[in-house]
C-alpha cells in the first residue's frame, strides 16, 4: 500500500525525487534492481534534474513522463520535540515554501499524520 507514502496538500505538488522513497520511485516505474535502498548513514546524492534522473540506472529503458517530477520541493513538515522534566511534548507543522515570496504555516497539530484519524 502506499498510504503512509502520500501526502494531501491544499494545491497540487511534483514528487520530489530527492527525498521520494524507493517505494515511491518504484510506484513511478523504477526497476526496484536499480533504486537504491536508504541508508541513514551515508547522505543522499543530490539529483541535479529530472530529465538526469530519468536518464540514470533506476528508469533505464522505461518510459516516464516528467509531469509531476521535481528535485525540490515547496513543502515541510517540521517535528519539534520538547523535554522538561519528565513530560515530553510534541508539535507538528506543514509549511509551504513558494519559489517566491514568504514562508506561511499551513497546519499545526499535536498529532503526527500517520497516528491519528484527522491529522495534517
């Protein structure tokens, strides 16, 4: 399933292969042989476009339209995590970061997406 892959936002989104998961570039048509597994350790290569990308090992010989595909991306989800004593709190925030203009807030929650009926 690719449900904890997905994410809904307020306007339409490219995926951005520089953080989109083996998962997701396999649902876009990635030879699963050629995806390269996520290692914590060792920092990503940045992909400089889509059209090299497309070009590279993981789509080799399969067709796959860039509409849709970016290398950055216009939102975030912040996790800040706050400890005093014993009680430990959590807050949650999606932000849009547009090619111009200013940053704005477009949801803040308690709860991460994944863990709650409602969430951002």
């Amino acid at each position: 399933t690719l449900a904890p892959f997905v994410t809904a936002l307020p306007v339409g989104t490219p995926i951005n292969l520089n953080s989109a998961s083996p998962t997701v570039l396999q649902a876009l048509g990635a030879n699963e042989a050629n995806v390269p597994p996520i290692d914590p350790k060792i920092p990503p290569k940045n992909i400089g476009s889509v059209a090299d990308f497309l070009a590279g090992p993981a789509f080799a010989g399969r067709v796959t339209q860039p509409d849709g595909l970016a290398v950055n991306s216009q939102f975030f989800l912040c996790e800040v995590t706050v400890l005093m004593d014993t009680v430990t709190r959590h807050r949650y925030a999606v932000i849009e970061r547009p090619s111009s203009g200013n940053a704005r807030l477009i949801a803040l929650s308690d709860h991460a997406c994944l863990t709650q009926s409602s969430c951002l």
